[in-house]
C-alpha cells in the first residue's frame, strides 16, 4: 500500500543556483498527484528529492523534511533504503541493455542479493502483469534483451521493474514524453489502475495527461510551488493568476 | 516564407524560369546532384584506400614471417630447448612457456590495478584533483620508453631480490599494461549512459554493486578489448625483459629464477652470427605473431559468449 508524503520547507541547490525555494505541500497516499510547469521550473528536481536521486549528483545537495509514513527520510534512513521505498521511472526507457527482459524486471531483487528463484519467478510475472506488458512478453522473457523491446514496451518494463521491488510510491518523470500516442494512452490507462495501490507522483508537460491521470495537481514555477489543489479546481478556477495564465497558454 | 526564394540558383547563374515546388531538373540541381554524386565517389574510394592503407602492412608481415619461418617450424621447435652452437635441432619450447609465464604474471598484476584504476577516474573521481593527477600519470606512464619500464622493475625487484627473475619481468610487462588498461576502462566507462546507472540507484541498488553489476558489466565488451590491446602490446616487448627475465637456454618453471621468453630469445637469435639461429629466430616471430593472434582471438570469442546470455 501506498504512504503519504509530507514535505515540509525543502529547498535544493544544484552548484548556486537555488532550484527548489521553501516547498510544503503533502501529497495523499493512494492518489496520483501530477506535476505541472514549464521547462526549468524545478518539478524534476522535487521528484528527484523524494527519492534522495537528487544528491547522487556531486554538486547538488538539499535541506527540509519529507515525511514518508511517519519518518523522515532525510534523517532517519539510508539513501538506499528510501529508493527500495520509492520507486522511480524517468523521462526516457532506461533498461539495461545486457540483460534480458526477465533480468531486467528482477534486477532490483537480484542486484540487492536475493535469489530464491521461485519468487523471482513470480514476482517477474506479477510485475509484468501490473505493468500491461505480461503478454507481450512472456514467451521470450530470458530469450530477448530488455533493449530489444520498442520505446513504450521498454518503459512498461521500466514500470515493472520499479513494481519489483514492492515500492510503496512510485515517481514518474515524463513517463511518457518519449512515447507515440498508443503507448502513451497505455501508460496512463496503467496509472489509473495503479493509484489504488501506489501513491503515484507523475511530472508531466501535458496537461490534458494530468487531468486524466491525477486528483491532485501542483503547479511549479522558478523553483516555487505557486499552487497545489485538486486537479479539477487546478483546471477549472485557479487561485493564481500565474497558474490560470500558465494553464491557459498565455505563457510558458 | 516565398517557397520560390528556396530554389533561386545563386546569382550568376540563369535556370530560366523559377517553377515553385522543387524542380528536379532545373539546371542548378543537375550540377549540384552531379557534383555530389562525385565527392561520394571519391569519399568512398579514399575510404577503402584507407583501410587497405591500415590493413596491408599486417597482411604483409604476417606473409613475410610465414616465407621466412614457415620451414623452420616443426615439432622439435615446439618440444625441444635450445641446442648448442652447431648442433642441429633444437626448439623454443622453453621461451613459449616462459612466455605464458610471464605473461600471466603481468596479467594478473596488471589487469585488476588497471581496471580497479580506470572504474576510480570514471565512477568516483569525477572532478576531485587525485582523479586528474591519476589521469595524467596514466598518459605519461603510456608514452614511457620501454626500455625504462625495465631499468624501474630492475631496481624495484631484481636489486631488491639481488637476482632476475620471471616475476621481475611480469613487474615490468605489469606496469606497461596498466595506463592503457586504466584509460581504456575510463572511456569505456563514459560511453555507459548516466540514465542507466540512475535505474540502477532509483532501485536502491547500492553504488558499488550499481558499478560492477551494471556500469562495468555495460562496458566490458570494450574494457575485454583494451586489456587484450595491452596484452598484445607487452607480449612483444623485448626490452623491459633484458634486465628482468634475463632469458636463459634451459626448463624454468620458478617464478623466482631467470626464465626465458620468446622475444628475447628471438632477440638473441637475431643478433647472432649463425644461420640455423636466424631461421629459429623467424620461426620464433611467426610463432609469437600467431599465439597473440590467437589468443586475443580465443578471448573475445568467449567474452562475446558471455554477452549473448544477457543481450538479445
């Protein structure tokens, strides 16, 4: 099941530039909550910070609490173990071009060390039937390697292989934007079936994509979160003026 | 945009009247298209000359030692020791196997350091000050005669040791193999995409394991092909042998004692005034030209299995 997140005052520097300024806002479990904004405006950044990515590089770093079930995973964990927590899916399809589409799927158990086959086995194929893909696959799973797949069955893996790990919130950063239009609507027909069990955060450029996939909606501007609602409210009668000129297309 | 201004030849030149759309055999187009059918022309054929270029002279010495050594190989050269002066007979059998010795030393030294060297500059170093000074040791270390490779393992182990030795010699084929290994395995491992190692991270994967698991395991086709390129480069040097294997005419399986290798005793050979040795020595070159051939070979082979498991 999915866990809330709670951020409270975060802020992140990549080198000098302050790309996060003072975020609060929390995101409900159980819910998929869409990140929307121009280029540049720091919603990757954010997303990169709920799973600690953001400080794998060298001159990034971050400040302020996000709570996740009750703990704080800037305080009281590992990086590692909030990743094994957090799964994560970017923009492009990042398999692992010398591994097989079975490899690839359990490579987050198997490079943590597990390697009872029989739940590998099955955790493989409950992944890559939460991830639409199961039947695509299944008769070469160890045959073809992962980077033999199309671009929108490569990102399904990707998703079953973040499913593997049994997360309990999922990133997203433009999973789609890479994609052709039948792979795109196949990624948002799986989002909707995994909110139930996932809390969802998914960055998007398009905002006919946010108001089809998610409750809630934040909007993001030169590092600041200027509004943060339903995604029906966020569309429909926005309090900033800077969200409704945003949504609108007056700019951005 | 008036689509027109697209197709208007350049001035001082008269195509009649301008069609809009593109018209294939406007009088510009034919001599443009003319024009660059010939450079591809020419492009190809300076393409192919150059890799005859590159290719011939491998072609031509692997065929001048086959015409030179081919009839001086039999099977005593490969079972028999050196015979005295004047004796007929006799083989290299000693220095092919004093070869493999050394050679394996120098691999087992030289690969590990090579590879743990190259995986720090381009996994750990990025941008710190000891990753630059290692960087720029490597290159220099590679442009380092080999002559002087052979005086440094002299006075690191054969002073030390107070005798030669075959581990003096893999010291000093160690050290030659190394900046290449370590440079090699650095670029190899920038050609890895980032996004890669950051689906690796994203499933808490820690980092060591995300490096052997996923960037090294990304990268070995071209890491296996720069350890082979440094192997094939030392298994010929003569020089930082002379002071370190020192050679000798006889069985040696002692790591600790002088051993003989083929390009010694091919060096020794060559420069001796008796004819049967001259033929021994081309034999010899054939067979050290041919055993790193196949061996480089037989590696890449089992290496290039070893990738099927995984890829596609």
């Amino acid at each position: 099941m999915g866990v809330g997140i709670d951020v409270e005052h975060l802020n992140a520097w990549y080198g000098q530039t302050h790309t996060l300024q003072d975020i609060n806002v929390k995101l409900p479990a159980n819910h998929a909550t869409a990140l929307i904004g121009p280029s540049g405006c720091g919603k990757s950044t954010f997303v990169r910070c709920l799973n600690r990515m953001h400080e794998t590089n060298p001159i990034a770093r971050a400040t302020g609490v996000v709570k996740m079930g009750g703990i704080d995973i800037y305080k009281d964990a590992e990086p590692v173990q909030i990743r094994r927590r957090v799964g994560m899916v970017f923009q492009r399809p990042n398999p692992f071009p010398t591994m097989s589409i079975y490899d690839n799927v359990a490579s987050g158990l198997k490079l943590n060390g597990f390697r009872n086959k029989k739940v590998l086995d099955e955790t493989v194929e409950r992944s890559l039937k939460s991830a639409a893909l199961w039947e695509e696959v299944k008769d070469d799973l160890k045959k073809k390697s992962g980077a033999s797949l199309s671009g929108g069955q490569q990102q399904r893996m990707c998703i079953a292989r973040a499913l593997a790990v049994d997360p309990e919130v999922l990133l997203m950063d433009e999973p789609a934007s890479a994609l052709d239009p039948v792979s795109t609507s196949k990624i948002e027909d799986l989002i909707f079936q995994l909110k139930s069990q996932y809390t969802i955060v998914i960055v998007t450029h398009n905002m006919q994509q946010a108001a089809r996939v998610a409750e809630n909606t934040g909007f993001f501007l030169n590092g600041k979160m200027v509004e943060f609602d339903s995604t029906h409210k966020i569309f429909t009668n926005p309090k900033d003026k800077r969200t409704e000129d945003y949504i609108t297309g007056r700019f951005g | 945009m008036n689509t027109s201004a697209l197709h208007t030849p350049p001035p001082g030149r008269d195509d009649g009247p301008l069609h809009p759309g593109l018209n294939m055999n406007s009088r510009w187009i034919r001599i443009n298209r003319a024009r660059r059918y010939a450079a591809n022309h020419l492009v190809t054929v300076l393409a192919i000359a150059s890799t005859v270029v590159v290719i011939l002279p491998l072609i031509a010495i692997l065929a001048y030692l086959l015409f030179m050594g081919a009839h001086s190989l039999n099977l005593n050269f490969f079972t028999k020791i050196p015979a005295p002066v004047g004796e007929q007979g006799g083989g290299m059998a000693n220095a092919i196997a004093g070869s493999g010795i050394v050679l394996a030393i120098a691999s087992v030294l030289g690969i590990p350091i090579g590879i743990a060297a190259g995986v720090y500059l381009a996994e750990f170093g990025r941008g710190r000050m000891l990753a630059a000074a290692v960087r720029f040791t490597a290159d220099v270390l590679n442009g380092v005669p080999s002559i002087v490779m052979g005086i440094a393992a002299y006075s690191l182990v054969v002073v030390k040791q107070g005798h030669f030795s075959a581990l003096a010699g893999g010291v000093a084929l160690a050290v030659m193999m190394v900046p290449t290994i370590t440079r090699t395995t650095e670029e190899m491992l920038a050609t890895v995409p980032n996004a890669i190692r950051e689906a690796a991270l994203g499933l808490g994967v820690p980092k060591w394991r995300t490096v052997l698991s996923v960037s090294l395991k990304t990268a070995s086709p071209g890491i296996i092909t720069g350890c082979m390129l440094a192997f094939a480069r030392v298994a010929g040097e003569t020089a930082p042998l002379l002071f370190t294997a020192f050679g000798n005419q006889f069985w040696s399986f002692k790591l600790n004692e002088p051993i003989a290798a083929l390009p010694l005793q091919i060096y020794v050979y060559a420069i001796s005034p008796y004819d049967e040795w001259h033929r021994l020595a081309w034999a010899g070159s054939l067979v050290l030209i041919v055993l790193i051939m196949v061996s480089v070979t037989l590696v890449r082979i089992y290496a290039a299995r070893g990738m099927m498991k995984g890829a596609s």
